[in-house]
C-alpha cells in the first residue's frame, strides 16, 4: 500500500508540529472556507488529531454576502463531516461596515470563529493562511508604511489562534486537497478587483515574479519571520523602557525618553497611549510622530490630540496623557 503524497505528508507534518503544545484531550477547530487551504488542512487535522490524542472539529463562517452562501456553507460542512470531524457548525454572522468590505467581513470572521470556540470548549482555532497569504500580507503592509510590526505579517500561532501552514504554498494545499478527493470551493471574491488583496494576488505578485524571478513569495516570508524576531525584540525592550520612564507622580520622564532609540521610544509612546485609553488600532504614525516632537523638538507648542478624546502634552519635565477637558 502506497503512502501519502509529498504534498499530503508536508500538511500532515505541519498540523503535527503546530499542534504539539496541546494536551491530550484538547477540542481543536479548524477554521475552513471550503476553498483548497482550508480543506486541506481540515483532511490533515482529521487525520494527525485522533493520533496525537486531540479531539478535531470545524467551524465554517457563512457571511452572508453571496447568493446560495447558506447552501455553500452546508456543502462545506457535509465534506467537513465526511472527514470524520465534529462537532461541525455552520455559524452566520453579520458583516458590518467598519474600515471597508474587506476588513468588515474579517471581524465578524473573527467573531463568529471566537464565540464558537468559547461556547464548544476549544483550546485551539487552526486557520489556513499560506506562505503565499503571508507574502502578500508582507506586500499590504509596505504599501500602507505601517512599519515593522506590519511587515512582520501573521504570527504562526496567535493567542488561541494557530496557523500551521505558513510555510507551505498554495499550490502544494492544492495538491494535497486534491489527494484527499474533496472538491474545494474557488471564491469568487478572490478574483474581485474591487479588494486590493485580490489584485495584488491575480496582478502584482504575477509581474513580480516576472521582474524579480520565481521564489518572491518565499522571499517576502522569510523577511516577515526576520522582521518578526526584531519586531518582537523591540516591544520587548520597550516594555522595559515604558516602565523605566514612569514618574512615581505620574507622566514620563523627558530624560529618559530622549535617551532611548527612536524606534524603542516610538513603541513607549504608543503603549503609554494605549494605556490612556487610545484605541490600540487608531493610533497612527502621525499621532506617534506628534507625542515624539514633544520629547525630542520641543518648542513650547500645545498639546496633541489623539484618538478616544485623550492629549498628550508636555509640561516641565514630563510627558503627560489624559483624557481631554469637557
């Protein structure tokens, strides 16, 4: 009897590794669309979960964005089933407005994926991002000037959240859905020019690898693994920073923060922002560029205003946040 396929054996071997920190006993959901990365990680967790001593089953979001989405998601969890996964649940959510079409339907993936785990007793959500997904991710956040922390791209594993296929291509989940004989859903909004991730997919990255030679996907995600380990050694010492630079009165010591490295500096301020009360994702570059000027160009100008109606200002020797006078 023959063995599995490479590219069957290389899904197998990443769900086994990724999986590895669990106890045995432990309910794992995988989080799959019905498109080929997603069933292909489902067929492997199918198979590693009962031999590592997981328990395995599956949560499809149905956004109902689409005609037929409510149909879809019941084909997707019939295959899902068939695998013999459970529990398996269809869970509908709805898609808000928030930040675009793209970043609205994220959220409420999230959601629904969070609320089902909790309800179901999950220790762990498997979702299926590729080293191709992570390229483009890489590519996203170098068109947005969102610095290192963006370029780094998604982390492997992410509070409850794993991904154990980012270092595996596209093509090779392909092939191994195909060697299960399931029947992957193609989503048409991966062809849709109105997102910007699709583009860059079916546009960009195509004339990249025609300029730059084969390989650019796995070259931008050995990048995010570098920028990752630099980005994390950065907050790291920035947590370290932070509470070196708190006055016992309250405020942050001017000093202090002009000695550190600006991009160590750039990170306190952010977290001291946070702290206050900001919004963690609203606080933009121009927001930590202003509170910087303060440190490091002052000339007695007001205060900055930042997201959540809080300032900052400077006053003496200190830096200060707060919410903003009524």
């Amino acid at each position: 009897m023959s063995g599995p396929t490479p590219a069957t054996a290389q899904t197998r071997n990443a769900v086994k590794d990724s999986l590895k920190p669990l106890a045995a006993g432990d309910l794992v959901l995988v989080a799959c669309s019905g498109g080929a990365d997603s069933l292909a990680l489902a067929a492997a967790a199918a198979f590693v979960g009962p031999r590592e001593g997981f328990r395995v089953g599956a949560i499809t979001i149905n956004h109902g964005l689409q005609a037929g989405s409510d149909q879809h998601g019941e084909n997707v969890a019939g295959q899902l089933r068939g695998l013999g996964l459970g529990p398996v649940e269809v869970v509908r959510v709805d898609v808000g407005t928030d930040g675009g079409p793209e970043a609205a339907a994220r959220t409420a993936r999230y959601a629904g994926l969070s609320e089902a785990a909790q309800r179901l007793g999950a220790s762990t959500v498997l979702l299926g991002h590729t080293l191709d997904d992570q390229a483009e991710t890489v590519l996203l956040g170098l068109a947005r000037g969102s610095g290192a922390r963006s370029l780094s791209g998604m982390a492997d594993s992410n509070g409850m959240y794993r991904r154990p296929f980012l270092g595996l291509t596209r093509s090779t989940l392909r092939e191994a859905c195909m060697a299960a004989g399931l029947a992957p859903w193609d989503d048409p909004h991966n062809q849709d020019p109105r997102f910007a991730r699709s583009r860059l997919r079916n546009e960009a990255m195509p004339v990249l690898e025609d300029v730059l030679g084969p390989g650019i996907a796995e070259a931008l995600a050995r990048t995010a693994s570098q920028l990752r380990q630099d980005a994390d050694a950065l907050d790291s010492w920035a947590t370290w920073a932070l509470e070196s630079a708190l006055h016992p009165e309250g405020g942050l010591v001017i000093e202090v923060l002009a000695g550190f490295e600006p991009a160590v500096r750039h990170r306190v301020v952010r977290r001291a922002a946070v702290s206050a009360g900001c919004p963690a994702g609203s606080v933009s570059s121009k927001h930590i560029d202003a509170m910087d000027q303060l440190v490091t160009r002052w000339h007695g100008q007001g205060s900055v205003s930042l997201p959540g109606n809080l300032v900052a200002w400077r006053a003496g020797d200190r830096l200060y946040l707060a919410a903003a006078a009524q």
